[in-house]
C-alpha cells in the first residue's frame, strides 16, 4: 500500500531466503516464521538443538555513577543483588504496577547495565526510561549496534563449545560473558525464551552472517536446526513464559499475571511499588492460569472464556503443544475459579468447549 513503511530486516535476511523460511511481518520487522515445519522445529528444540535469529529484539545501555539506582527505580526485580556477569529477569513497571515491558538486565559493571527489550516495546521502552532517568545515569539506544541469535536445546553447549573458548561449563544460568564465537567478539548469555537450556548471543550486525553459519555448520551434524518465530512461541508456551502484548500487557499487573517471583517489594521504592504493596494486601481479583482442553479444540488467543454460561475473560495464548501433546493455553480467570482441577468453557466458533486448569509450567525440562 502507498505510504506503508518498508518491513525492517535483520542482518541474517539473506541466511533466511537462502534456506527457503516462510517470511513474516512481526512488530515492524520481516521475521522467518518457520523453515522445515513449525512441530519439526519445536522437537528439534527439546531433543537436540535450535537456532534462531532474534535480532529484532531491542537493546538499551544505561550507564553512569547511577546507573544502578536508575535500574532500581525503573525495574520491579532487584537489580542490586547482581554481580558483573549476572542476569535477571525483570519488568519496566507502570504507577499502576502494570508491566511497561518485560525484560532482561544485565550487569557489566556497577556503572553499566543492559537491558534486552521486546521488539515490539522498543521505542516505547527507551521513551520511557527517558522520561524516568535520574541525574548521574545516562540511557542509550543502542539496537543498531547489536544482532542477536538464540541457540537453544540440549545440545547448544556442545555446539557452542566447538567455537569458542569462553568457559561455557561454568556459565551458569542468567550468567553472561564477553568472549569470542567463531572468531568474532560477542556476548554470550545463558538465558533464552525455550524451556531449554542454551545461549543467547549478541555480536555486531555486519559479523552475525558469519556466526549464523557457523554455528549452523557446527550443530548440524548432531541435530541443530534453523528455527522460526512460529516454534518460538510454541516453545515458549509450553514452558509457560508470558508473552507481552498477549500474556501481560499494561493493563495486566505482574502480580495478577503470576510474575511475584521478579516482584521485590523489600528492595525499596520502584515505580509502581505502592499500586504491588496495595494489591497484594487486598488480593487479587483474576490470575493468569494455564489449562488444557478437556474437550477437542485448539484455544486461540483471544477466543472468550465463560464459567457457568457467564463471560469470564478471554485467551490470551492457546496452541497444540508438540511436546506434551496438549492443547493448553493461558488465560485469565477470576481468582475463586483458578485452583487445579477447575473447569470452564473457551468459546469456539461459538460453540463452549471444556477446559479445564492445572498446574504450570506445561514441559519443565528435567536434564
């Protein structure tokens, strides 16, 4: 259409075309959605290995003598109980308590974190911790700078291992370190958005082709494959990881989306405290629940959900889980009908189909 922006392309576009991934639009940007086969992809993450280009995510510096007291107020986990080289999972937090964006901090030192951000709240995020940075620390935007690939599965330390010398045995994880990938300088982090084990890596977008290659050449020998957005979010699913802009949104607080555990309310005052303090006090009135259908049907993000013939909400994630063979899904319930074992109806095609909660994750790896 005229006047339609042009889809942005990360530095691994042509790797994509040439190995023939079904392209996308996702949140501005011309992702791979799948290569092979969305179920062929997601077992190849839970028995050997993945690969994905995540270079769409967003990147933020923020640095100075106050760089940690600027995360402290900005975030909802503490960031004070890092050491360099640590991460952790966190949230930019609304007055309201409500997630801005979810996140990962990083600590290089006491005077520099980095916060990974969702691709879709990239500008957003960095507007907003902006208009919230205290004097002596200073915030960058520093996406352009950074390509960023997730190698995830049992698998991943051996493929890594293969081509880098950074003692990856000993990165435990949410622990990150600064060393080569198949000769180029990167960070190498040991998160990701799977359920698995693994690795994320960040190197200069003109050296990610190379890394990309590698790593594909290393892996695919014992099972690596190339993996897209559509796998991604199965995967993530399964092992119940919120998804923004479904799961949690700014009308959704973490407490109410079952994220207590990056909740520090002792660290001190953060933006949103107060609205967390109050909540927790009086209750909560909904709660995020995983279910499975009892029924046959597939719940689908935004389908609605009835109790006794009343609307109670609405889906916010729902797929077929290659793994444990399920059809499962999120949503928020009332907090009286959210205890295992409770059923309810998701609406499909208008027709009420059983489901019933249970306990997450869905797949919790054991090795």
């Amino acid at each position: 259409m005229p006047g339609t922006p042009a889809l942005k392309r990360t530095p691994l576009h042509a790797a994509h075309m040439a190995l023939d991934a079904r392209l996308v639009e996702f949140a501005g940007w011309e992702m791979p959605v799948q290569y092979r086969g969305v179920i062929e992809e997601h077992l190849a993450v839970r028995k050997c290995a993945g690969l994905f280009d995540v270079s769409h995510m967003g990147e933020i510096s923020i640095r100075g003598p106050r760089a940690l007291d600027a995360v402290q107020r900005l975030t909802s986990n503490d960031a004070a109980r890092l050491a360099d080289g640590q991460a952790q999972y966190s949230a930019l937090t609304t007055p309201k308590g409500s997630p801005v964006d979810d996140i990962i901090v990083y600590r290089f030192a006491a005077d520099r974190f980095f916060l990974c951000v969702n691709a879709a709240n990239d500008d957003k995020d960095f507007t907003w911790i902006q208009e919230h940075m205290p004097a002596g620390a200073k915030a960058e935007h520093v996406s352009d700078q950074y390509a960023q690939m997730a190698l995830q599965g049992p698998r991943a330390q051996v493929i890594l291992s293969a081509l880098t010398d950074a003692p990856l045995t000993a990165l435990s994880s949410f622990s990150f370190t600064e060393a080569p990938v198949a000769g180029r300088k990167a960070v190498i982090a040991r998160t990701g958005y799977t359920g698995e084990d693994g690795f994320e890596i960040y190197c200069a977008p003109h050296d990610a082709p190379h890394v990309w290659e590698a790593l594909l050449e290393k892996g695919q020998p014992v099972g690596l494959q190339p993996a897209g957005l559509a796998a991604r979010d199965t995967l993530r699913l399964e092992a119940c990881m919120a998804l923004y802009g479904n799961d949690i949104d700014e009308t959704t607080t973490l407490l109410e989306a079952g994220l207590g555990f990056i909740v520090k309310l002792e660290k001190g005052d953060f933006i949103g405290r107060q609205a967390l303090l109050d909540q927790k006090r009086e209750g909560l009135g909904r709660k995020l629940v995983g279910f499975e259908m009892v029924e046959r049907g597939v719940a689908r993000h935004g389908y609605p959900v009835s109790i006794g013939g009343e609307r109670a909400g609405q889906v916010t994630s729902g797929t077929y889980a290659p793994y444990v063979r399920k059809n499962v899904g999120l949503a928020y319930l009332p907090s009286r009908a959210t205890a295992p074992g409770s059923e309810f109806d998701v609406m499909i095609r208008a027709k009420p189909v059983r489901a019933r909660v249970i306990r997450t994750p869905f797949y919790k790896r054991t090795r």
